[in-house]
C-alpha cells in the first residue's frame, strides 16, 4: 500500500467500483488487491471516531436527567423485587462474565481500552492476522455513560476525548468511501463466491496457529476495526 493519502483514497474508490462491478473477474489476487485497498486501520480508525461521536451528539442531544432518574429508580425496584421472590432463572448462569457486553472507551492518550464486565476480554492486536473471536457486541454511548445517570458530565468528557483523537487523525484529509461498508459488501461476496475458503479439515483455532477462512479473518477485521453499529453483521460471520 502506498502511503500517499490521495492515492489511497483513489485505491480505496477504484476498488470500490470493482467490487459492484459485475464484469470483474474474481480471483484471489483480486481479492487481496480489493481488501489492501479497504482494510486502512487509520482511516478506519478515523471514521469510527466519526461515528462514535455522531452518535454521542445524539445521545447527549436527547439525554433528559429526570427521565434517566424514573428509570434508574424502576430498575432498582424490579431488582428488589426479584431478589425479594426469589426469582427463579431456571438454572441459567446470569452473572455478568456470560451476559456482560463489552465495552470500548477511549483513554486520556487517544488509545481504546476495555470497560467491558469481563476484564480478561483481550483486546484486539494490530492488523489483519490472529484476530481473536469477537466476544460480544459493544453497547451503545448512551448505555455506556448515560443510561440511568444523575448528569451528563462523563458522557460530555468522553465526547471531548472522542474529538480529541479524531483531530489527530492525519487520514481525515482525503475523502475516503465508508471502508466498514465496503468490507461489509466485500464480505457477502466472498461468503457468495466462496473465495479464501479452507476444506474443512484445514480450518481450526485450536493450538498455537489459527488457520481460518479469509471470510473469518475480514468478518473479524471488520467487528474489531469497524464502525460499532454493524458489529452484529460481522459477529455473525465470525
């Protein structure tokens, strides 16, 4: 990849028409040559900022601290009452290792890092390769630092944060096609076409070398790297 920002985007828009392009010839250098020009986890990186704080505005736009406070003091009462009547969840293991969602904030240096309940949830490494299996799908900003809150003071200073790390993203310069979107589409037509398949005696995770699919790996990619609303598409393909 070529570390000019205009030619990436140029190479990242000219394989965007030939992924929709119904006259392209499919083989796995043009699979490779297609996904190069769509996994930037700089500009992916940037983008996501992007959404992230689109969606923060919005939370914190609609954020009422009286109706958060209603729902807080009825969650506490449907709390007391369960553990009052004893309530039965029928043998299944409720605590928060198995039904916590992970959760992705953004430290004082710009780096992200894990809130989720489970703490051994490692986060990913950098690149393409040995991407670990999603574990869950990340909640929103307003569950993360608004739901049931007295004040929207964390939620403004995680937004800042947010701004902060976009404004040091040199890759927002250059117009860029929404790169989560084209790894979506390319991931269909790979799962389509059956390109980078393994037989299935090839394909495992067990012992120290993972060898899977190259729809795995860029469903993986796409999860970790990507915009978190389309998290559920690519958990799904993991």
């Amino acid at each position: 990849q070529c570390g000019w920002p205009e030619l990436r985007s140029i190479q990242s828009s000219e394989a965007y028409a030939l992924l929709h392009d119904k006259r392209t010839v499919w083989n796995e250098d043009m699979l490779a040559d297609i996904a190069d020009a769509f996994m930037l986890e700089d500009v992916i990186l940037a983008q996501k900022l992007a959404a992230e704080i689109r969606e923060a505005e919005d939370a914190l736009a609609a954020y009422d601290p009286a109706v958060e406070a209603d729902k807080a003091a009825a969650s506490s009462e449907e709390e007391n009452k369960e553990l009052t009547n004893g309530t039965d969840t029928g043998g299944l293991d409720l605590t928060p290792s198995l039904t916590g969602t992970q959760t992705i904030s953004l430290d004082g240096q710009g780096n992200w890092h894990n809130q989720g309940l489970e703490s051994s949830v490692p986060l990913p490494p950098a690149g393409f390769e040995n991407l670990p299996p999603p574990p869950r799908q990340t909640t929103s900003f307003y569950d993360r630092f608004l739901k049931g809150q007295e004040s929207s003071v964390e939620a403004s200073k995680e937004l800042q944060k947010l701004k902060w790390a976009l404004s040091k993203q040199s890759s927002t310069l250059v117009p860029y096609p929404d790169l989560t979107q084209c790894c979506k589409d390319l991931l269909v037509l790979v799962i389509e076409k059956g390109l980078g398949a393994l037989e299935e005696e090839e394909e495992g995770e067990s012992g120290k070398k993972q060898k899977i699919s190259f729809s795995k790996k860029l469903a993986r990619f796409g999860y970790y790297k990507g915009v978190r609303h389309h998290q559920q598409f690519f958990l799904d393909r993991s």
